[in-house]
C-alpha cells in the first residue's frame, strides 16, 4: 500500500492519471497503424485488379496467381 501514496495520490487519482496517459498513447498508435495501411495502397502504375478476383496484379503476368484467371491480352515477351 506504499506505493498508492506515492507523491500523495490515492488509487482513483492515479487510475484517472493512468487512463489520461494511455488515450493519446492508443490514439498514436491507431493513427500510425491507419497511415501504413494507407500508404501501402499507393496507386502503382504496374499492378491492375483481376477481372476475376479483384486482387491487384501485375500487368504481365500470364494468369492471376490468386484465382489462376488467364489474363485477356497477354503477350508472352
């Protein structure tokens, strides 16, 4: 129970404190997480969405590696 008393602050005060500290804590977190998601679905002009599945892919492949749909208008290079 010394530990309560420290700098005079009752139980209450120090759960008060403690929440006060965590909501901007999480509040960072959630924004960092949501900016990575976001920037990870940066357009890229060579990826296209299977006609298929939807899933983004890139433009020379011969067949979705997803849903194995063959791609319309692939010329083998």
């Amino acid at each position: 129970m010394a530990i309560l008393g420290i700098f005079g602050l009752g139980l209450m005060e120090m759960l008060i404190l403690g929440v006060i500290c965590m909501v901007p804590l999480i509040a960072g977190i959630v924004v960092f997480a949501t900016s990575k998601s976001n920037a990870s679905r940066t357009i890229n002009p060579n990826l296209m969405p299977c006609p298929d599945c939807g899933i983004q892919i890139s433009q020379r492949a011969a067949a979705c590696p997803h849903c194995g749909c063959p791609l319309k208008g692939h010329s083998p290079e």
